[in-house]
C-alpha cells in the first residue's frame, strides 16, 4: 500500500454561498415542537396548558371587562371581568395622590417637562447633549420643586402629605436613581482606594447599609430619627425617605460598579499611568468607561429594583402609586367583587412598563456600546 | 529565535552613526532593592543609562528584567536605593511621577490599548489631557505617527478590529505621541504571531536609528545584536553580565550567561 504524501494545491478554493436555510413553518415545527417523543409530550402539555389558562384571563381583562364608560352596577354583575371603569375613574387619584385637582397642571408640566429632557438625553444621536444634561440634572430638579411645592410667584402651597400616585414614585425611584448613580460610583472606587482611611469608611458604609432592610432603613428614618432630633426641627417625610432609598441603593449599585472595575485588567491602569494621566483622568477617561459598561446589566438590574422598592415608601404613610391603589380598592362607591384585583393588576402593569422599558434600554445600550474588543 | 534574528539582519542599520551622550545621563538606576513582601526580586541593581543609549536586557522568566524596566516609571515601587529619571528622582511624590512618566513612554507586552476609544483618541486622550494640546494638533501629531508606524488607514478603527502586530505598532505611536525622551519596552514581541514580530521590530529599528534612548526587555537576540549598545544579562533578580552585543554573544564570561545563550541560540 504505498500513498503519495506530497501535495500541492494547484488553486485556491472559491468561497460559495452557505447551504441555503431550509424553512417553512412545518420544517420549524417538526424540528423545535416534535422532534422527538419528549418534546411531542411537552408540546402537548404546553398546549394543553395555554388551553387551561389563556381563555379565563382573556374574558378577565378583555372579554368580560367593564370598560371605561361602565358603571360600578356593571362591574357588580356576576361573572364580570377587570373594573376598568373604577381605574379610569379613579386615575386621577393613582397619578396625582392627594394633589389638589385645580392645581394638577403643575405636576402635568413637570411630566412634560420630564419626557421632553430624558427622550433626547437618552437618545445618543440627539443634539446639544451638554445642555440638555444641565437642564435635566440641575435645572429641572429645581423648577420641578418649586412647581411642585409651590409657595413662590403666587403659586398655593401643596405640603409633601398631599403628593402622591405614580408622581411619587417617579419622584422616589428618579431621585434614587440619578443620586445613587454618582455616590455609588464614589463608594466603589473609594473601596478600592490604597488609602486606608478612606477604604474602611466607605467599606462600613456599604456592609451597614446592604445589611438592613429596605423597610428598616425606612422606619428608622420616618420613626427613630425624629426622636434623636432636637424638638421642633423637623425634616420633611417624603425627604427622609428619598435620603434613606437613595444610600441604599448606592450601598448596592458600588458593589455592582466594584465588579467592573475588578474584571479590568490592570493593564489598562498601568497603560493609562505610564502615559502621565493621574488617577482622576484615568479613572475618567479609561477605567470607568469600560467598568460601567461591562455591569450595565447589574446596575439596570439595581435600578429596576429600586422602583419597585419605591412601594415600600408605603409603609411608612406616603401615598405612592401602589398605595393609592391600595387605599383606593376600599372605596364603597365602587365596591364590587372585582375592584381590588383590577387596581392591582393596573399597578402592576404601569411598573412592568416602566421595568420594561428599562430593561430594553439597556440592551440596546449594550449592543450600541459594543466596540468589538472581545475575542 | 533563530528564523527571527534572519528577518531583522536583513537590515542594514546605522548603528555606527547614532549618538550616544558621554555626558548626559538619561536614567540613573543606585544601589536599587526590591520586595514583593518577602521575596527579594531586584537585589543590588545599579545602572547608568546614558541619553541615546539602547540597551537590551536580556535574562531567564522570572529574573526581574520586567520589574527593573517597570520600576523607572514606578509602575513598581521600589524600597531601597535611589532611581533617578531625566535629574527627577522617584519617590512616593505624586507629581515627581507623573513627570517622569510624562517623559517615559512604555510599551507593554499585551499592548494594553484602551479598547473603548478608537485608534485615534488612544493616541491623543493623553497629549490632550496631560499635555493640554488642542485637539487638531493632537491629532495631526496622531496621524504623523501613525503614519510612522504604517497603518494611518486604521485611524478611526476600534482596537480589537486590529491585529496583534498593527495593535503594538498603534501602541508605540501611541508613546511616542507624548514626545517622549525615553521608552521603555517591556516584551513589545512576546505575544504576537511569528509573522507579526517583525513589523514591530522594524518600528523599533527606525525608533533606534533616530537615537532614542531605549530600553527594551526581549528575547529577540537578532534585534539585540543588532541595535543595542549594551546587553544586560538578569538572573535572580540581579544584573549577572553586561557587555557591548558583540562580546555578549560571542564572548559571554559568566557560567549562567554561558548556559543562557547556549538554550536560546541554537
């Protein structure tokens, strides 16, 4: 047997197109839904399910429904569905809390005020970046307060007690975000400072406070720290309750940001210092770049808690949107079998968009900041 | 080794015409000690590195070539003796080092280019910031080196869409657009692709030609024979032989140089 080991190729091979995908929704079905007898019998089961499950919901929230225009006899009927007419009804109150009505066009300007700052600030292609920055994290704040507070240019008093629905949540869970973000960030790069003195405040800082509960920190605030406070001062609850939210999601978002920094490799610190930058413009320009971007997904994930945290505020007497939904599900002028569950299944929705469009944020985020450098 | 020493002796460099100060003392290395807690890694090491010196330093992995070269811009602390860089000694002052470092560039063997920045902003981020250059200048500076260095044309791409040997090239360019007066490079060749080595090298030869004082840590004992004026030969931590590349190669005196270049020449 003898075999010829020399060769040499005469030419090269032409690329040619990848085999074609077969497809069909047949083809698809037979290869995801029945390939094999397991997957015949989860098929089934999954069918079998959806079968059980989706018609008794759909009749709640469409098909039985009392939509708006009802009334609450409608919604006392037998086999009625969602109360959509006790939400539309009563959505002034889930928006506004206990704002005073004739007064609702200053929280409608601050929401108008809000998407006209945030769509463009997180648009990347958008103009006047800087600007609009300004305007969003220092000008509207202000104006926003004022508006809201009122007390100046003759606008009437509206105390924090009177806040409340969706207003305050956004207020708690936008407060906390944009606060924590900068204070966060500090704590994370103070953890890993080589000054000692530094290191072990910023260390108890976050072990104290990723230790307590959210509802502690919050009693503490609303509850213990009066106590302490020399009589006749008094801070505003809605206040304590934003400083509590905020440095317990700080505490959690430094950890998330020490994670980043500690999957850079150290390389790109010692690139940046033989270079002559100091350790600010390093930490600026080279090291938090690409820190915050690999934990996108953990600091989303921090955020997305933090407003669902937010309804913790409850507890504590301030009327955020779950619990204007809440003390409104025992109002009798709408009492029907149905209303507690529909105001429920509202509240959970409004915080599923907003966790939602969080969540698709930031993979589109991701996806844009994706330069290519992994191998 | 040996097909790389055939590639880069091709070339035939000027060494003779490059200036080398007799006077002018570029880096001063005294009586230098240093600890990784406990263990004893650069011992007794003393170095005078003259202004347009080249100087290969050589030696087995884990003898201190790299900590040596990382201790003159303090990316390495050094715990006693003296280390003192353009007059500037080092010490725990901040400022000191980032002068020293401002004059030092340094070529690292995994190029550590800033992956989220393009080419372009890697090479002016630290003119811009450090040096306080207006951004056009920076970046016609950018381009001249890039030019330099071959791959003007990868400007505006993200480093990880470069390979291995255009990465260290935009990584040289990247030091040299600090105007540097020294570079240090510290396994430049280590981790490319064979086919890759003597791009870089060649960007090297040319920073050699224009009489840049440099040190480089490498195995390229073609590139050694070539462009240094001296070799450095480590091993445990301490500097055994040192000699002009002719002696060193041909004529080494130290049982441990002897059985080093025995291994790797072959």
């Amino acid at each position: 047997m003898t075999m010829d080991l020399g060769f040499v190729r005469k030419e090269f091979v032409p690329s040619k197109p990848a085999p074609g995908r077969t497809g069909g929704p047949i083809l698809w079905a037979q290869k995801n839904l029945f390939s094999t007898p397991t997957d015949t019998l989860f098929t089934v089961i999954g069918i079998l399910f959806l079968l059980w499950a989706v018609p008794p919901l759909y009749n709640f929230i469409i098909g039985h429904a009392v939509m708006p225009g009802g009334t609450v006899e409608d919604c006392r009927v037998e086999g009625a569905g969602a109360c959509w007419a006790y939400i539309y009804a009563r959505f002034n109150f889930f928006i506004y809390g206990f704002y005073p009505i004739q007064e609702y066009w200053r929280p409608n300007i601050v929401f108008v005020m809000l998407a006209a700052l945030i769509i463009p600030l997180l648009m990347p292609t958008a103009p006047f970046k800087r600007i609009n920055a300004l305007l969003f994290f220092v000008v509207f704040p202000v104006v926003s307060f004022y508006l809201l507070h009122g007390g100046v240019f003759g606008m009437r008093y509206v105390p924090t007690e009177q806040w409340g629905g969706l207003m305050v949540t956004l207020i708690i869970s936008l407060v906390g975000i944009i606060c924590s973000i900068p204070l966060g960030i500090l704590l994370a790069l103070g953890r890993q400072s080589k000054l000692p003195i530094i290191k072990t405040l910023c260390v108890l800082f976050i072990e104290l406070w990723r230790a307590v509960p959210l509802i502690t920190v919050l009693f503490m605030a609303s509850i213990m720290l009066p106590l302490f406070m020399p009589a006749g001062t008094t801070v505003d609850k809605l206040l304590r309750a934003l400083v509590g939210v905020t440095l317990f999601s700080s505490a959690y978002l430094a950890e998330t940001v020490r994670g980043g920094l500690q999957a850079l490799p150290r390389g790109q610190f010692e690139a940046g210092a033989s270079l002559g930058l100091g350790y600010w413009k390093r930490t600026y320009f080279i090291i938090l770049p690409q820190a915050l971007k690999h934990v996108i997904p953990g600091i989303v994930n921090n955020f997305i808690a933090l407003f669902k945290d937010t309804s913790l505020v409850s507890i504590v007497g301030i009327f955020d949107l779950l619990n204007t939904v809440q003390s409104a599900s025992s109002d009798i002028e709408w009492a029907s079998p149905t209303q507690a569950v529909t105001g429920y299944v509202f509240a959970a929705f409004v915080f599923w968009i907003f966790c939602f469009a969080m969540s698709r944020y930031s993979l589109w985020m991701e996806r844009r900041l994706d330069t290519g450098h992994k191998r | 080794m040996s097909q790389v020493s055939e590639t880069t002796v091709e070339r035939n460099i000027k060494t003779s015409g490059m200036q080398v100060s007799k006077t002018d003392v570029a880096i001063d290395v005294i009586g230098m000690h240093k600890w990784y807690s406990d263990f004893h890694v650069l011992r007794d090491i003393n170095l005078k590195v003259m202004r347009g010196e080249r100087i290969v330093i050589a030696g087995p992995s884990g003898s201190g070539k790299s900590t040596l070269i990382r201790c003159i811009n303090r990316l390495e602390e050094h715990q006693e003796g003296q280390i003192i860089v353009n007059g500037t000694e080092l010490t725990a002052d901040l400022k000191r080092i980032d002068d020293v470092r401002r004059e030092v560039g340094m070529v690292f063997q995994h190029f550590n280019l800033f992956p989220h920045l393009t080419i372009l902003q890697n090479l002016t981020l630290a003119p811009i910031w450090v040096r306080g250059i207006p951004k056009a200048e920076a970046e016609a500076t950018a381009m001249h080196y890039l030019e330099r260095v071959k791959i003007p044309e990868q400007a505006n791409k993200f480093p990880g869409q470069l390979s291995g040997g255009q990465q260290q090239r935009v990584a040289i360019a990247r030091s040299l657009c600090m105007k540097p007066s020294i570079m240090l490079f510290d396994e430049p060749t280590s981790a490319l692709d064979p086919e890759m080595v003597k791009e870089v090298l060649e960007v090297m030869i040319s920073l050699a030609e224009d009489g840049m004082t440099m040190i480089c840590v490498t195995h390229e004992m073609g590139f050694a024979r070539q462009v240094a004026n001296r070799v450095i030969f480590m091993d445990q931590g301490q500097i055994i032989e040192q000699n002009d590349p002719e002696n060193f190669f041909s004529n080494p005196q130290h049982e441990r140089t002897k059985l080093f270049l025995s291994q790797i020449l072959h």
